[in-house]
C-alpha cells in the first residue's frame, strides 16, 4: 500500500483507525485506476496523502490536536479534515473567480473586498461571477448544499478547489478530472 500506516500497534484496534485505514484505501484505490500513484501516512488520529492524476495534485488531510485537556477527548476537540484539488494548467477562459465559505471570508473582505453572496447558497460569498464559476456551481451543487465546499479559485490558468469534509467527493473529482 502506497499509504502506508505510521502508528502505534495499540492504534490497531481502534475504530478511529479502521475508519481512516477506509478512507486512505479508498483515495489509493481511486487514485491507481486513474493512473496516479498516491502516497502518504495514517493512523488512528489522523492522514495526510497525495496524488497526481494527469494534470491534477489531490490531497486529503485529517488531524486531530488535543488542547492537553484530559477531561474531553482528545479525538473531538480540534479537528481538521479537508481535501485540496489543484491544476495549474485548467485553461478554461480569462476570467478569474472566487468562490468562499462563510467561514474563510471576514466581514471587511466582504464588504472592501468586492465579494457578494452566491446565488442559491446561504453562507458562500463569489468575486468574480462569470459563466465558468456558474459551472462550477452548477457541478458542485450537491457539495454546496452540504456545505461541504470551502473554497474554489480560479486565476485564469489553475484552479484550487478544498473542501472540508470526510467525504473525498470521488464521483465529483472524476467528473471533473474526465473533463465532464
């Protein structure tokens, strides 16, 4: 296995790790039939991998930091999951865009910034509204819906699209990859 487990053999029966050991095979197995080879680490408390597949970089992160509190466990105290989707080379059109959860864009980048709400999706603020971010949109609706889109950026040459969930979106990511 190209993501490999970096934990301790205490680690082996929990079901925080058999829960991670699912999603990193399922990301190697996803990521080998388009051609990619993944690598990365995982173990009861967290996993960080990566791929390529043609022109795109996929990564799939989960931590969990513990604030040192023994009364709360540690595994619901502070927690990061998310997984990033770049291509520098997805040369679609000229425009650039931004697309935003509530949570990366503050108030005065909302109001000095130029941002306004997206259409359809509570709590998503969009800079630069074009044919292609309604595509996006569009292509994502059912993420949007979850709030599971953080953010998707376009610049005119690549695009950056994260997302801040356990759920690795594989039918999105190879529509998306397929060009579909």
């Amino acid at each position: 296995m190209s993501i490999e487990f970096n934990g301790s053999s205490d680690e082996l029966s929990s079901e925080y790790y058999e829960h991670n050991k699912s999603i990193c095979e399922a990301f190697e197995k996803f990521c080998c039939q388009k051609g990619g080879s993944p690598k990365g680490t995982y173990n009861a408390w967290s996993y960080n991998a990566v791929a390529e597949i043609n022109d795109w970089r996929i990564k799939i992160n989960k931590a969990t930091y513990s604030s040192g509190n023994l009364l709360i466990p540690s595994n619901t105290q502070s927690l990061l999951v998310n997984s990033v989707w770049i291509n520098q080379n997805y040369l679609k059109s000229d425009d650039s865009f931004k697309i935003y959860s509530k949570w990366k864009v503050g108030f005065m980048k909302r109001l000095l910034g130029g941002f306004s709400e997206l259409s359809g999706y509570k709590g998503y603020w969009i800079k630069g509204d074009s044919a292609l971010s309604n595509e996006f949109v569009t292509r994502f609706s059912s993420e949007f819906a979850s709030g599971d889109v953080h953010s998707i950026e376009y610049n005119g040459k690549g695009i950056r699209i994260e997302f801040h969930s356990e759920d690795l979106h594989l039918e999105s990511l190879d529509q998306i990859i397929i060009g579909k």
